[in-house]
C-alpha cells in the first residue's frame, strides 16, 4: 500500500482530533482519513468498489421477534452478511 505524507492546517487537525475523540471505538489517523477520502471520491463518481460502502442497518418497525439479540448481535450479523 502506498503512504503518501500530508499537512493539515491547525484548524482541520483540531476537527479530526475531536472527531476521533468521539467515537465510541478507537480509530486510527490513517483510517479515518481513507474512510474520507473514500466518501469525497464516491460522491464525485469515482467510487471504484462496493467493498467500501458503509454498513447501514435499519430497525425493523416491527421487531424482530428474537428476544437474544441484544447478546447474540455478532451470530445475527454474521448469519445476515452470509446470507447475501
């Protein structure tokens, strides 16, 4: 993987630093930078593959009818995604 060196103005570096701050899970610098630039090219178009879209998962208005899913969250992804 390529590494590429850049320079953020004080103001830019101050907004990443309490954005990562902020979330729940630690993130890497680098990560946080890709994921942006990820998003700034998809929205232009240049999106190169689905691999990188972000997970979306929305509540079912109904319930699930499952009461263990609170516990058992990471089997219910897992058996989600291998659905697919």
């Amino acid at each position: 993987m390529p590494r590429a060196t850049i320079t953020l103005p004080d103001e830019l570096q101050g907004e990443l630093q309490r954005y990562l701050a902020d979330l729940e899970s630690p993130v890497p610098v680098s990560r946080a930078v890709q994921a942006a630039i990820r998003e700034y090219l998809a929205r232009r178009g240049y999106g190169t593959s689905e691999r990188f879209q972000p997970l979306r998962i929305t509540p079912s208005p109904t319930g699930s009818g499952s009461t263990d899913v609170s516990t058992e969250h990471d089997r219910y992804l897992a058996d989600s995604l291998s659905a697919e």
